[in-house]
C-alpha cells in the first residue's frame, strides 16, 4: 500500500532510510574483507550519535543490515567499518567512493560512559568486536582526565586481520591508555602476544575495588572475558557486553531480534552482564 506523505506514522518515517554518499573508503586489512567508509548525508545535516549505536545501512535492491557506528561522536564524523560475510555485506563490497548509499538510525543503548569516570576502564575485544568500541576510546580520550587507568585488550586471528593497524600503533606509542594487541595465530613479521584476548589480563594491573569492563566480540570471547574478569575481581555488575542479533526494524517493533524479554535493537546493543547472565548461554533463545 502507498501512502500518501500526509498519511504516515512515526514509524513509517523512521522505516524510510535517507541517501548518505560514501566520502571515504578504506580497506583495513591484508585479508580484502573488510571496509571502512565515511559517509556524509545528502541533505547536508549533522549526523548525532552515541558511543555504541548502530545504523541499519540499506544497499538499493539487496537488503539492510545493522553496522555500529565506529567514528568519535563528536567529530562530526560518520564511519562504519563492515566485514563482509553474507548477502548484503558482500554485495556491499561493490560499493565506490561517491555511491549513495540508504541508512536509518542511530539506534540502541550504548557504552555507559558516565559509570567508568573516576574508575580504571578495560575494553575489551576481539575480531570486529572493535569497530562498536572505537566511539568509547575516542571519548575516552577526548575526556581523559574523568577517567583512571584504561586499557584497551584486543585480539585477531591473525596480524593480518587487525582492524585500524595504524591508529592502534600510534595508541601504543602515545601512551595515553594502555594497548595491548594479540593474534590467535602467528604470521609474517608478529613479534607480538599470540593467545586469546582475556589472557592479556594478566600483563594489566587496575583496581580491583572499582574497575569497569566493556566487552565486544564473539560470543565465546566475551564469555570467557567474563569469567577472566571475575577472577581479577571484577564483578558481574561492572561488566558491559555488546550483543548482536539479527534485525529487521531496529524500532522494536517486528519482534526479530527478541532475546528473552527484551529486543536487542532496543533495549540493547550494550547490556550490564549482571542483567543478561541468565540467558547469556542459553542456545537459540
Ligand atoms: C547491533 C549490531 C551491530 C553490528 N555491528 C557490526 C559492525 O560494526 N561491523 C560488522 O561488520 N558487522 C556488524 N554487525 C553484524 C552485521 O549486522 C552482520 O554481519 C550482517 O547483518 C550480515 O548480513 P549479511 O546479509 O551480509 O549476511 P547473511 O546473509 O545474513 O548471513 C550470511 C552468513 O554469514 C553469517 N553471519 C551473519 N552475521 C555474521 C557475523 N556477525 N559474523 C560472522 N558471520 C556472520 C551467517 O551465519 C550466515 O552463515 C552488527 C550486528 C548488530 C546486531
Ligand atoms: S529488529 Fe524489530 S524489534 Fe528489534
């Protein structure tokens, strides 16, 4: 059914993606997969987020799908990173600097910045658990001074598929938080780490009493972060964890992303653990 544009719902407004063209695009790893773009919209309007957002990004003709948003929220800036690894993301691929592409949002509760101030902070993550955490370093880094020590604990498969290579070398020799960067397998020139993500908990030391995490990755990496976490004396209460499932309205409105009670692109992405512990690893719930 048409309607007419007197005739539309909120909702049937917020359903209707808006033309954003692609400024930038970079590809961020050896491995060819995945991409990076910036993106400026058509109507010249400012773009306004916070740190753990996300956008449904629609490719005319193919489909849409839900990408976090991975810029400083307060640049001005609007970036996406995406690995391709189905229809739409691969499809996706093919698209070139100056394409306009459809997008709706932002959507989602994001990182609880406001409870890491005056606390030591550990992000962690692994895969492209970091492009959703990258908003919060640079917001932490804008803000420095609200925070305590804050480490950043990031893992690949492989040197390889390290996302932001460059900018997470310039974060290591700054020294303004601590990196820590590891691979699950050695290639090339890796002089690094080799082992999982939560392993690097044992070359940080923060404070026990009040430190808070942010988790992004896998599943089974954010499980196993958790439980590294509460032998280092962080409670499920200080645990943050960004979740993913699969989408269709991001309004929650369709039921798709339900998971127990609650619709993920709602009432989620960024969960305390301490919340969703119950359900964390219950199979296709
Ligand atoms: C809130 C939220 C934020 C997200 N942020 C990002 C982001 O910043 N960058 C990003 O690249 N992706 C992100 N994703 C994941 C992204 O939405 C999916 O990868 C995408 O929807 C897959 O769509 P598709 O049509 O390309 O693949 P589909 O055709 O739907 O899937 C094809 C195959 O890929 C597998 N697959 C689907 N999703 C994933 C996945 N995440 N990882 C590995 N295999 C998968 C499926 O199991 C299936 O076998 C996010 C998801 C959510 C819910
Ligand atoms: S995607 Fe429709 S309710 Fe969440």
């Amino acid at each position: 059914m048409i309607k007419h544009k007197e005739e539309m719902t909120e909702i049937d407004n917020l359903m209707l993606p808006r033309a954003f063209r692609v400024k930038d695009l970079i590809w961020e790893t050896g491995a060819g997969d995945i991409y990076t773009w910036e993106l400026a919209a058509e109507s010249g309007e400012a773009f306004y987020f916070s740190p753990g957002q996300f956008n449904m990004l629609y490719l005319h003709g193919v489909g849409e799908v839900p990408i976090s948003i991975s810029s400083d929220s307060e640049s001005g800036k609007l970036i996406h990173t995406t690995r391709a690894v189905g229809s739409v993301t691969r499809a996706m691929q093919d698209v070139k600097l100056n394409d306009v592409i459809g997008l709706r949002g932002p959507f989602g509760r994001g990182w609880p910045v406001k409870e890491a101030e005056n606390r030591d902070l550990v992000i962690m993550c692994g895969g492209m658990g970091l492009p959703p955490l990258r908003p919060l370093i640079y917001y932490v880094l804008n803000h420095r001074k609200k925070f305590g020590n804050v480490f950043l604990l990031y893992g690949a498969r492989s040197p390889l598929e390290i996302v932001y290579k460059t900018e997470l070398e310039k974060l290591q020799h700054e020294k303004v938080i601590q990196v820590k960067v590891t691979v699950d397998k050695k290639e090339g020139q890796w002089d690094g780490p080799i082992g999982v993500v939560p392993s690097l908990l044992d070359q940080i030391e923060f404070n026990r009493e009040n430190a808070v995490a942010m988790l992004c990755g896998p599943e089974i990496m954010m499980h196993y972060g958790r439980l590294a976490l509460n032998r280092h004396g962080v409670d499920d209460g200080r645990i943050f964890v960004s979740m993913e499932r699969s989408m269709k309205c991001a309004l929650g409105h369709c039921g798709h992303c339900q998971w127990g009670a609650d619709f993920v692109c709602k009432d989620g992405p960024v969960y305390r653990f301490a919340d969703i512990a119950q359900r964390f690893n219950v199979r296709e719930l």
